[in-house]
C-alpha cells in the first residue's frame, strides 16, 4: 500500500488543507502505507528553515512538528528542487527530515499500486 500525498499550497495561505494534508498523511502511516509527502508548486516553503516554527492551523500541532514527526514515523518528506528554483528556496534552506527530491526518488513510489491525494 503508497499513499503519495502532493502539497501544493502555501500553508501560509491556507493553513487548514496543509494541515488536512498532514493529517490524512497521519493516518496513511498508521494504516502502514508507505507514504510519500511532495512538497511542491508554493508547498515548497513549508519545510524550509525558514518558515515559522511554531505556525500551525487552530489547536493542531504546529505544521513543521507535524512534517518532522512524519518523517521520523517513516515517511519520506519529497521536496521538488525545480519549484524551488522558481521561489529562490536554496538546498540549504531545507528542514532536516526533508531532502530536495529528484524523479528517481519520488518515482518509486508512483506505480499502478500508488494511491495519490494532492491537497
């Protein structure tokens, strides 16, 4: 079982479906999926260094917490290096969980057997 779960929104913009996201991703993890979470188009921003800590959608944790407890859980936080080049988001502005993803990488998870959900 792969969920592969695509942001695309500014979770500074619309905080609930980046949270939503997450969230939905939680629960592929504890169903073990295997899970795959692309951050791309302007969903670049959140796993960087230099988004907001502590920002977060009403009582859920904050976003960045969710995104690193993720990856520690197992879930590969995918970061699309050319979206990044078109918002000035460098490698090295990336959180630690995170890694800058190539197609190789992420295309492992995409197959007839993928489910995806892009938020």
């Amino acid at each position: 079982k792969i969920a592969v779960i695509s942001i695309t929104t500014d979770a500074q913009v619309d905080p609930q479906k980046v949270n939503m996201a997450l969230t939905f991703a939680r629960f592929c993890v504890d169903e073990k999926y295997e899970v795959a979470i692309f951050f791309n188009v302007k969903g670049v921003l959140l796993p960087t260094t230099t988004f907001p800590d502590e920002f977060k959608y009403q009582e859920y944790d904050p976003l960045k917490s969710q995104v690193a407890a993720l990856s520690t859980d197992g879930a590969e936080i995918h970061v699309c290096p050319v979206c990044m080049g078109d918002l000035g988001v460098e490698a090295e502005d990336i959180m630690e969980s995170a890694f800058v993803t190539s197609k190789p990488k992420l295309f492992t998870h995409v197959g007839p057997h993928a489910t995806v959900f892009s938020y």
